[in-house]
C-alpha cells in the first residue's frame, strides 16, 4: 500500500533543512499574501488539513528519507558550483533568493545512494499543497543545477516503510570529492566556530536530530563531517 495521492505527488518535497522552517518558507512564498500553514505528524490528520485548507501550506513532520548518501558542503562551496554550471547568481540576489553577502554557513548535502553504496537515513517532513510555480521557485532557493528534484528513493512515515511514487527531494548533483582542500579547511573552521563542547556549531544549519533517534547521541564531526 501506497500513500495517498495528497500526499505524493509530483508537488510534494520532502525536506531536512531550512523548508521546514515556517518563517523562510513564508518568505520564499511572499506572492501568496496571508496564508495558513500547519503542522501534523499524523497522515490521517495530513489528509484533513490538506482537504481543510486548499489555499495553505500543511507540513508532515516525523518522515524519515532512507537510502541517501550525505556530505557536508558551505554556502561557499554551494555558490563556486552554482557558478561552475553556469548559474547567474546575481539573478538569485534580484529575486530575493540569496544575499550579496555570502554567509557564513554549513549544510547538509544528500543524494540516493548507489546499489553498492551504503545508505543513511535523515529525518525531516513532507511539505504539501505547493502549486508547481511555487517548487519552481524552491528550485531557485536550491542552487538549481547544483541540487535538482529527485524522486525520494525510501521514506517511513509513522513506522511504515514507502517506496514513493513521486515525491521528490533535492538531491545533490555535484561530487564532494571535487572540494577543493582550501574549502575543505574552510568547512571544519565553520564547523567549530563558536561550537559548545558535544553541541554541533551555530554555523551547522541542520536540526539537531536529523540523522539520528532523539535518545542517540553523536560527536558534532560525527554528526557532519564523517556522513
């Protein structure tokens, strides 16, 4: 058994990072004006919502992505990339989607595993009721090019296990091996700056809990650098 359609479709983004954040997601969706948007960890109480509000955001909390790959890339690395491909970053600065300043950042980087790859897993949520101009606009947000839509290869929502049938994420197109040694040392100074002892680093914009079970605990560079 699959999940309903409301809930995987070719307009739904399974996400672990700043997407879930209700403030950056309202500024990226500024064209709607006053809109609702709503949190469930229930796919029964997402089916509601969703039938409830067809002119607001309802976000799936408590999914899990399976079979990923995961590196760690900065802001930095991110925008060299963008640029490599040929993206104009100065249209994402005029669109409101970037900064002129680069910021001083760390995220989290996936992409499907390979067959004879070993997969993690990473924690986040399903954000429904995006029309397709809006994911065109979170395609933007991603560097697109450098990170593009890519069907989520496993996900578990409540215990159950799915293989979705279009449900995407972004996914990673570019290799960490082509960082470069001088970003490398770039990522663990970010890493570390103003890094509390066992606490990951104000610099590291993932949850807490993104890879892990809430009782598990991991070194920051366990949590990071090591995926």
């Amino acid at each position: 058994m699959g999940l309903p359609p409301v809930l995987d479709n070719e307009t739904v983004i399974f996400s672990y990072g700043s997407l879930l954040d209700q403030e950056r997601l309202r500024a990226l969706l500024t064209h709607r004006g006053e809109f609702l948007i709503v949190e469930t960890s229930s796919v029964p109480e997402a089916m509601r919502l969703i039938a409830e509000n067809p002119d607001g955001i309802v976000i799936l909390r408590g999914v899990r992505l399976d079979n990923v790959r995961v590196s760690v890339v900065t802001e930095a690395i991110l925008r060299r990339w963008y640029r490599d491909r040929g993206g104009d970053l100065q249209s994402l600065i005029e669109a409101g989607v970037t900064t002129v300043e680069t910021p001083e950042a760390a995220y989290l980087y996936a992409r499907p595993a390979f067959p004879a790859e070993r997969g993690r897993s990473l924690n986040g949520g399903l954000i429904c009721n995006l029309t397709a101009e809006e994911v065109g606009v979170l395609d933007k947000y991603e560097f697109e090019g450098v990170l593009e839509r890519t069907r989520a290869p496993a996900l578990a929502v409540g215990g159950t296990e799915y293989v979705p049938n279009q449900i995407t994420f972004y996914a990673g197109t570019m290799s960490p091996e082509e960082i470069t040694p001088e970003e490398k040392a770039e990522r663990v100074r970010l890493l570390n700056l103003g890094r509390k002892p066992g606490h990951k680093g104000p610099h590291a914009k993932w949850p807490r809990n993104v890879r892990r079970k809430s009782d598990e605990k991991a070194t920051p560079f366990e949590e990071a650098v090591s995926l």
